[in-house]
C-alpha cells in the first residue's frame, strides 16, 4: 500500500500505525497513522483511514473506492522563501496508477494549515468536515464541507476538471458563512505545472448590508472582477463595485494590486462616484402624466404608498 500510494501521489508514503485488510463481504482496508510527504516535513497527515472497495472491481485490480472515511486529516502547505510552493506532491506529472476512484470520502475533525516562511505567518482552518469525491487521481475532484477560521464558521464549495498533461485545471469555488453575511465566488484556470503555481479567472463578492431598518430599501454591495493570484500576488486587472445593486447607475471601477510576502504593499486605482437619489411618492408627482398603474391606484379606497 506505501508503494501504490507512493508512486500514485509523486512523493513518500508511510503507514506508520496498523494496518488491517479484510476481503470478504467486501473488501476493506484500515490503516492508522498515515504520513503523505518527506520524512519530517510532511503535508498531510491522518489519524486514521477506513477504506471500503468494490469488490469485483478489486479483484481485476482497481480499486474503485465506494466509501473513504478519513478522521483528523491535518494538511499543512507552506509558501518558501523564494516564493514558491513547498509541495511535493507530483500534480503536473502523469499522476502514477489511474486505476484508483473514490467515490464518497466523509472528512472528520480535519485542518488545514497555510504558513508564509517569507513573513513566519500562519493561517488556520480548524475543524474541517464534508465529503470529496474524485472520479481518478488526476481529478475530478468536488468537495463539500464547512470549516472554523479565526472562530467563524465558513462553508465551502469547490469543484474541477481533471488535469491535464501541462498541468492546468479548471476550478470553480463558492464560499459563505451560514448568515449568508457575505458570499464569494470564483471560476477560473489553475496552472500546476511550476512551483510557484498561476490562477487566473473571474471573482464576484457579494456582502448583505447589516442593521437596516425595514422601511429602507437597499440591495447587496456586488464586486465584479478578472482576479489573477500567485504565491507572492494578487491583482484585481478589473473589477466594478455596486454599493447597491438595486441602483445599477452608482458603481465604483478600477484595478488593484497586492503584493504578498514579508514586504506587503498595493496599489489601487478608482474611479467613478456615489451619487444618493432619495425616493420620491409616486402618488404626489402630479406635474408628469402619472403612469396607467399610479392613476388605477389613485382610484383606491386607501391608495398605498408607491415609491419609484
């Protein structure tokens, strides 16, 4: 099993806990204390793995994966110094065994940790749970769950194609707290190939005005852009801002570039403005011919209040 999963995901495999196999109704895999990545400074890490194969499939030597349980699965990528990704995992190469499949795999009690070396800085997700599926090695993969991040629990949608021989995937991502306080979306192309891997596609964030009295009316604030990121930059090459999106002609545009790592900086440019129009009573505009709805609604009992 170290030998399959070694040349399936490019780098060292260890079982370092037990491990059972058991063929008959089904066969099934358990193994303990599974470490993905070189000696001493791995990637991933799990407590425990059950594995529960397709039988028929097993025996012509595939292994066709119908349910994958992976508890406290601790996955640590860390940004070098020179800017790069410090990932040993083989993405861009022929991906070893394309006999292996998974159809449902339940993450318990997972985390993800990020760690910048140029800034000594770390970002952690705590308390992972959801299910991935992958219909090969190289993907497709789809994925969702919730996560814990600075105590505020965030859900998560991810989706992509498989990659192909230079290394490039497409993927699609949708992010949001339970409140629905704020959403944010992503499609784009991930390029793999080099170290220091290049995503490029489209970003919408939408965020729920908060505290609004119920007599206002008053849409989300929508951000539309091309997003373009690295390991050591993010830049908005475009992007539109509706304050409120229930008044389409206030828009702020423009472009924006963050440099990361230990020295950080941007540069931003704006242009547009914000011009509030207050509502006015339809009803109580008599210097215009009203519209065919407001004179029927003049003809009411108890004419409601018509706001344009």
């Amino acid at each position: 099993m170290e030998v399959i999963a070694s040349e399936a995901l490019g780098t060292e495999v260890k079982i370092n806990g037990d491990l059972s196999f058991t063929l008959l109704p089904q066969p099934q895999m358990v193994m303990s204390r599974v470490v993905v990545g070189p000696e001493g400074s791995p990637i991933l890490e799990i407590d425990r793995v059950d594995a529960h194969l397709a039988l028929m499939e097993f025996l012509r030597d595939y292994y066709e994966v119908q349910k994958l349980v992976l508890d406290t699965p601790s996955f640590h990528l860390k940004v070098a110094e020179d800017g790069g990704l410090d990932l040993p995992v083989a993405l861009a190469q022929s991906g070893g065994r394309d006999n292996v499949s998974i159809e449902d795999a339940q993450i318990i009690n997972g985390s993800f940790l990020l760690s910048d070396l140029r800034s000594d800085e770390h970002w952690r997700v705590d308390d992972v749970q959801g299910h991935l599926s992958a219909a090969a090695l190289r993907g497709p993969f789809a994925f969702t769950g919730t996560g814990s991040f600075n105590d505020r629990e965030l859900a998560l949608r991810l989706n992509t194609s498989d990659l192909n021989a230079r290394g490039d995937v497409r993927v699609s991502t949708f992010l949001s707290p339970p409140d629905k306080s704020f959403s944010l979306a992503s499609e784009g192309l991930l390029t793999t190939a080099a170290l220091s891997p290049f995503y490029d596609g489209e970003v919408t964030l939408r965020v729920t005005p908060q505290n609004v009295a119920e007599t206002e009316v008053r849409g989300d604030m929508v951000m539309e852009g091309k997003v373009q990121l690295s390991p050591d930059r993010l830049k908005l090459t475009e992007y539109s801002i509706q304050p409120d999106e229930n008044r389409a002609g206030t828009r702020l545009t423009g472009a924006i570039d963050f440099r990361l790592g230990a020295d950080r900086y941007f540069d931003a440019v704006v242009s547009g403005g914000v011009v509030p129009l207050l509502p006015k009573d339809a009803l109580s505009e008599t210097q215009d011919d009203p519209y065919a709805l407001v004179s029927l609604l003049t003809q009411l009992p108890a004419p409601p209040r018509l706001i344009t």
